[in-house]
C-alpha cells in the first residue's frame, strides 16, 4: 500500500493574489459605504414618512370632528322637528 504524499506549503506570494485580495478589500469597503448611504437614506425617508402620517392624522381627526358636529346638529334637529 502506498502512503499519501505529505502536503508542501510553498512561501512564495503571487501577484495575482495580492491583487485579488486588494480588490476583494477595496470592494467590501465600497459596499459597507454605500450601505451606510443607503441606511442614512432610508433613516431619512422614514422619518419624513412619519411626518405625513402625523400630519394626515391629524387632517383627518379634524374631518372627523366636523362630521360629528354634523351629525350631532342633524340629530338634534330631527328631534326637535319631532
């Protein structure tokens, strides 16, 4: 039976991987900024988002209001008329 050859581990470094290993840092820094733009972003829009929501909230409590006053004085002279 024969052995398995013993694993060789040479001590010499290749340009292509240097290279590579540049780029594959040089691309991960890219992609974590433009994360960051993205998530600066999307805070933003969030928070503009909620503003609306406030605001349409708001409108409509008022609309609503004004709808109940509504009712309240058709109520009251329906009862009235009675």
């Amino acid at each position: 039976m024969r052995q398995p050859d013993n694993w060789q581990m040479k001590k010499e470094l290749n340009l292509a991987h240097i290279l590579t290993t540049i780029a594959l840092v040089v691309s991960g820094i890219l992609y974590l900024n433009d994360l960051d733009k993205r998530i600066t972003s999307n805070k933003q829009e969030l928070a503009h988002l909620k503003q609306i929501r406030k605001e349409d909230q708001k409108r409509i409590e008022k609309r609503l209001d004004s709808i109940d006053a509504k009712l309240d004085a058709l109520l009251s002279a329906k009862r009235n008329g009675l």
